[in-house]
C-alpha cells in the first residue's frame, strides 16, 4: 500500500516486547464469503495486545513458522498445523509500515515513518526533521518467543519494501532497500530519489550491516508522469530470481528489469512504462523459471475502489509480460472478474507462485476483493482458477487482504485489519505444488523450483 511520508498517527502501545503466546486462537472460518469451491478457509486468528488498530502487511516464512509485518510490529505463528495456526510472540515497534523479511535466523523490518529515533520505544517525528530516524530494522530471531532487537541501518529515504539477495558464499545477505516520494523540505530525502539503496548484513555480526551502494536506476528522470500516471522518483518494491541473477523492480511509473549477478551493482536490463493503463508500479511476480514476469499496478493507492465496472478491466489489474532476449514483452492484463461495491477498497496487490510444474499459476490478494488463483500460462489468455471474497466491512471501511501467499500446501493471507488467515485449495490443477517443501520463503525473493 501507498502512503505519503506525511506522518501516520495510529494508537500503538511502544513496549519492545509483549509474548502472547497461547492468548491469540484460530476462529472458525467465516460462513458469510462467497467462494469457489475448490477453496477451503482453515483458520483465522485475530490481531490481539499491541498490534490491535495496526494493519497487517507482508508476510515471510521460516520451516513451521510464519512472520506477519504489522504496521504496529511484527507477530510471529506457529504454523505446524495450517488449521490451528498458533501465535508465538509479538512486538510491539511501530513504523509504517514494516514489511518483513526473515533470513539464516535474522528478521529485517521496513521502517518508513519518520521517528524519533531507531528504537521500538520511538514517537512518529517530522521528516523536516536532519534528525529523525527512517530505515531498516534487525531482530535476532532464533528463539522466536523472544525475539532481539539487534541492529539498525538508517536510509536516506526510509525503507518502504526491502528484498533480500543472498551472498553466495551465505556469509551475508543484501538488502535492496526501495523508497519513494521524496521532498524538497526533507533534508534527508530530497529529490529526484533515482535510486535504490544496497546494505550489506553479515550473518555472523548483524550489527556491522551497512548502505554499500545506492546505484542510480533513472539517470535521466525515469516516467515523467501524466493525468493518471506517478512521476518516478523511487521503487516500490522489487523481487529478486537469484537463480537466473535478474530482479524485477516496480517503480512508480516505471517496471523495471535488472542484471542482479553483481548483487552490489545491479544493471538495468529493459524497462517499460504504461501511460495509458498503469497509475502506480507496485509490485512483482516472476513465473516458475523466470521467463515471465507479472506486475501489479496499485491504482488508487491500496484504498480506492478500483474493482467496479466505472473503472474496468484494464487499471487496476497485473500485467503479464514475457521476457524475451532480455526484453519485457507485454502480453495481457488480469483482473478479478467479480465487480465490488463502491465502498469496497480493491486492487491488485501482493501475490506469489504456486508451484505446478509445466502451469504458470499464482494466488493474488486484492483487498476487500479477497483473493484470487489464477492461471498465466498462456500469456495473452490468464484466467480465474479459484477465489475467496468477504462481503463489504462498511461503506468507505478501508480492509481486505493485503498479502496472500502459497507455502508448503498452504495459502496464506494477512487480513488488513482484523486477522492472520489460512486456506487450503483442493483442485487438480494445483494438487501436485503441496509435494514441494521449502525450510524458508521470502516472496520478494523468489526460489527457482526447476529449471
């Protein structure tokens, strides 16, 4: 989700550290969504102590455990037993909006709030402010009922999103730091922002983590912007195929293909712009061998109603592009097909593969429009394989699913305000990805499952 760098005023408690391990269970499943029927909902479990009246956003994955990003911290779940999911811990450290990744016992947190200082304990400050604290979070969480808050690396513009690359040798881990929305009063932030930040983590001694590149990704500008376009000035998100050594980066107006083989120096490859039906390049998905990338066009910011007939099948939507000879090549657009009320916030958003080999098949949050499974692998022709969709919260109610990922057997989705969810999909056509087993999923950084 957008949000401008003005400051988010939420009702968070600030104590470091609340355990509540037992205090959260599984409610029944809802009976009041409709659904197709190869969808099945397991569990729901819902926010509790301090991160109730925060929202929840990305989700990572570790062996039998699940990390929930909350805009108030972080919560992490036992996930053993899909249909039961049981919370561990929790901590409470706020800073909008907290995207979460977790790597060799390490977990990263995306603060993009302008605080006080880099400690939990922090107040929300002006970016106007030499002095205020934006950037990137590490906690030690190899006991994950108490987890340790380790380091800290400040970046110029705060950390939106972040995706973590693998140094080889496994000796550290970088981090692709993506920001936006810069600001002539911002000292710490000012424009044009054409760049990423790179920070270097060494597994063994966290605390040395530190910005060792910002390569200019736009060096003449990037998309200038239109009536319905945003003007680059920083990416959003970007996701990482280590195995083919590319990265797919959505940049505001810009979708953006990268050499990554040199993770320090990453080079852009191609780049696409689309003025027409594209307002904001938000995030990406790569197929099973990284021959096809999706991107997802966050119209409206995360809280508009996009999913309507007015606004139609075009905008709002993810575009599926094949690449070919290192070229992005556009092929279609995907929407969900059901229409949403008017007060119903709804676009395309956080998503990942589902493992079938031979099928290019992804399951896809969209807000109060649910979630959605859909085929790609006819690029021109992507359609609809299975959906899960709540009623309306209210009118104007922002809500709905902001990540919904597929791990192990299991989808899983983070209901914005309300729940930490689970699904099964029982259907012929995905039945054989619950035989692939991963120990650890960083979507953003997306594993090769064959060749």
């Amino acid at each position: 989700m957008r949000r401008p760098r003005t400051l988010v005023r939420l009702a968070l408690t600030v104590a470091l550290l609340t355990g509540l391990a037992g205090t959260a269970s599984a409610a029944p499943p809802d009976t009041g969504a409709s659904k197709s029927d190869n969808i099945t909902h397991l569990a729901s479990v819902p926010m509790t102590g301090p991160l109730t009246g925060g929202v929840n956003t990305d989700i990572a994955f570790a062996g039998k455990k699940a990390y929930v990003g909350n805009y108030a911290g972080f919560a992490i779940y036992d996930v053993g037993d899909p249909a039961n999911p049981r919370m561990i811990s929790q901590v409470s450290c706020p800073g909008s909006q907290n995207d979460i990744s977790v790597y060799g016992g390490l977990l990263f947190l995306s603060t993009d709030q302008s605080r006080s200082d880099s400690s939990c304990q922090s107040v929300p400050q002006s970016p106007k402010i030499k002095e205020s604290w934006e950037g990137i979070k590490i906690f030690d969480v190899r006991d994950p009922a108490n987890p340790r808050y380790v380091a800290a690396v400040e970046t110029k513009c705060g950390s939106h999103t972040h995706t973590l690359i693998p140094e080889p040798t496994k000796r550290s881990v970088y981090i692709y730091n993506s920001s936006y929305f810069p600001d002539a009063t911002y000292p710490d932030c000012l424009p044009p922002n054409d760049r990423i930040d790179i920070i270097k983590v060494p597994l063994r001694d966290p605390a040395k983590a530190a910005v060792v590149a910002s390569p200019v990704l736009f060096p003449d500008g990037g998309f200038p912007g239109s009536e319905t376009g945003y003007e680059t000035s920083g990416c959003h998100d970007i996701t990482a195929f280590p195995a083919r050594k590319i990265a797919a980066a959505a940049c505001m107006g810009d979708g953006v293909l990268l050499d990554i083989s040199r993770p320090a120096a990453p080079r852009v490859i191609d780049r696409v712009q689309d003025a027409t039906n594209f307002s904001f390049w938000h995030g990406a998905t790569f197929n099973g061998d990284g021959t096809k990338v999706v991107f997802m066009d966050e119209l409206g910011g995360g809280g508009g109603a996009e999913c309507n007939e007015v606004v139609g099948p075009d905008k709002g939507a993810t575009a599926v592009f094949d690449i070919k000879h290192q070229k992005l090549n556009f092929r279609s657009y995907y929407k969900i097909p059901r229409h949403q009320a008017e007060g119903e916030n709804c676009v395309s958003h956080n998503g990942s593969l589902i493992p079938v080999r031979g099928r290019d098949i992804m399951v896809q949050a969209w807000y109060q429009g649910g979630f959605s499974v859909w085929d790609f692998t006819d690029s021109a022709h992507p359609y609809e394989i299975g959906y899960f969709d709540r009623p309306p919260r209210q009118p104007s109610s922002f809500g709905g699913y902001w990540s919904v990922y597929y791990y192990n057997g299991t989808i899983y989705g983070t209901e914005s305000v309300t729940a930490f969810d689970t699904f099964k999909i029982s259907d012929k056509r995905t039945d054989s990805a619950g035989r692939v087993k991963l120990s650890e999923l960083n979507v953003q950084t997306q594993p090769a499952f064959w060749g």
